[in-house]
C-alpha cells in the first residue's frame, strides 16, 4: 500500500476511534459506524433551506471554522464557471502559493454538465446541473488534520439530523493525479444515499502544499433529511406543471444570469444560451425565476434582480424559438 494510503488508513482508526468498524480489501476501504443498519426515519417536519444553511453554519461554527463568502459564479480561469467550491484552493494547490482564495465552510453555488443521465439524457434524481456546493475546504499540515475535518463534519451532520449510525465511507486509497495535483477521494453515504467526498490533496512537486477538500450538495444533503420526491424536493409546486429538464436549466440560467453574466456565443455567456435552448416559448418564466432567485440569494447575493433576470431570459427563449 502506498504510503500516504497507509498513513491515512492509520489516522481514520486512530481519529474515529472503536465506535467504527473497518473493511480493507486491499486498497478498497469501507467504515461503518458500529450501530450501522438502524433505520433511518425523516423528521415530521423538516428544515427548509434557510434553515438548513443556519443548522450547517452553526454546526461549522461551533467547531471554530467559520463561513465565508462564495466565489462568483463567473470564473474564467481553466473554467468558464465556478464548478466547485475547491477552486477556491487553486493559487495554494496548483501554484505553490502561501494564500487562498477562500478557507474554511465555503457553501459555493457550481455549475455542472457532467451529472448522471438516463439512456434518454434526462437528469437522474440527485443530480443537477447547478447545486450549492457544501464544502469545508481548507490547506493543512498533516493527515491526521484531514480526519480532524472529517470528525467535524460529523457533528455537522448529526445537526441536520444525519447521525453517525446511518454513515458509510468507503472508496479507494489509491492516490490519483490529476494535473499539479494528487489526491485520494473517499466517498461518504448516509443509510444508502451518497452524500458527497471526503478528498486529501496535496501538490505532485511539492507535497508539503496538502489541502483538505470536504464536500456535498445542500440539495443531496436536503434530500437525505427528507427521503422525499427529488423534483418536488428541488421544484416545488412547479415540479407537475413543467418538464424537469426545463425546470432544471431555467434554475442554471437563474444562477448564472443573477452573477451578471449576459448570453454569449462563447465563453460563460454560453452556457447561458446553451441552457435557453431546453425551453420552449410557451413556457412562462416569471414564478420558476422568482423561486430560483431567491433560493440562490440565500447563499450568494445575485447582482441582477429577478425581473432583469427574468427579462433576459425570455429574450433569449424568443431569440431561440424565432
């Protein structure tokens, strides 16, 4: 085994402790909780999605990592977007550089294109093309700092009503290269549910330059609390009244579009046009922008009010449907 796999290993048994049991089959790892297989029952009346944001800061912030601001949406650097919250690692990850763009509980709004699909392209349930990236990503000085993280996020989670006995964790140790960087993902699950990654970083060059990048999606997060529709779960009353993929792109261009960002023929911009494409003219805008808008508000606060957004993206509806 790798050396950074075994001092891994070593420190999730020694950070857990004996409450978790350990499953190695040579670099396939799988930890349950010792009371793992309980059932899981869902809150009569679950948080909505302030109040989940409050429970998941308060949870971060009484372990002493505070929240800070999202990166804009618009990213223009090796991605148009912002596709995840540990972009924010970049200058320190890939550059070597003694700063960040941003440290500590980092909920950051993403675009994404690459979610699971059917054989018929639609989006499989629990995926979408834009999310809220739920992240603590942060630099540190040893492995046993990472399982720290992890350790936190527990207690995050146990929050939101995620308890320690319905959690899996299980990937590969194998380290992986990805450019400047190396890294191993472990992936973490709750009563059968994939909630997101727990990923060790560090520079090829210069190992000293080591992150920790702990991530989910407040939406994956909302829908294990609530084992509810996946659909009404993201798009409420709208969820019967309009096709899914539609509802999905007018959420993305909502996002983008209130960062500023105008439809282009290339560049951020479009994606913004790309997304229009899905709906159709007869389609009305206004409620599935309002809902979008404001739910995006909550975590980063757009520059473009929901009316202008709501303008532009009827523009380009028409300029697509002519």
């Amino acid at each position: 085994m790798d050396s950074v796999s075994s001092r891994l290993l070593d420190a999730l048994r020694s950070g857990l402790g004996n409450q978790w049991d350990f499953d190695t089959n040579g670099e396939r790892l799988n930890i349950r909780h010792s009371a793992w297989g309980t059932p899981y029952r869902p809150p009569r009346d679950p948080p909505d999605w302030g109040m989940l944001l409050t429970r998941i800061e308060d949870g971060f912030a009484a372990r002493a990592v505070p929240r800070v601001a999202a990166l804009s949406v618009r990213w223009g650097r090796e991605t148009d977007l912002t596709i995840s919250a540990v972009q924010a690692l970049d200058p320190y990850l890939k550059h070597r550089r003694p700063y960040t763009y941003r440290q500590g509980y980092l909920p950051q709004p993403v675009v994404r294109f690459t979610g699971e699909r059917d054989p018929d392209g639609a989006l499989q349930d629990g995926f979408l093309t834009s999310f809220v990236n739920v992240s603590c990503v942060t630099p540190i000085v040893s492995i046993e700092e990472h399982v720290r993280i992890f350790d936190v996020w527990l207690d995050v989670l146990s929050r939101i009503g995620l308890h320690a006995r319905h959690i899996e964790i299980y990937g590969s140790l194998l380290p992986w290269q990805r450019g400047p960087v190396g890294g191993v993902t472990l992936r973490f699950k709750h009563a059968g549910l994939t909630l997101g990654d727990l990923v060790l970083l560090w520079n090829l060059q210069e190992p000293v330059f080591i992150a920790s990048d702990l991530g989910s999606g407040l939406e994956r997060l909302a829908w294990a609390v609530t084992r509810s529709s996946w659909r009404v779960l993201i798009h409420g009353p709208l969820a019967a009244a309009a096709d899914a993929g539609a509802l999905d792109a007018i959420r993305t261009a909502t996002l983008i579009a209130g960062h500023g960002i105008q439809p282009a023929s290339r560049g951020p911009g479009y994606a913004l046009r790309r997304l229009m494409c899905a709906v159709r003219p007869c389609l009305g805008l206004s409620f599935a922008v309002r809902q979008a808008h404001a739910y995006w508000d909550l975590v980063s606060k757009l520059v473009t009010p929901w009316p202008e957004v709501c303008w532009l993206l009827e523009r380009e509806v028409a300029r697509h449907g002519r």
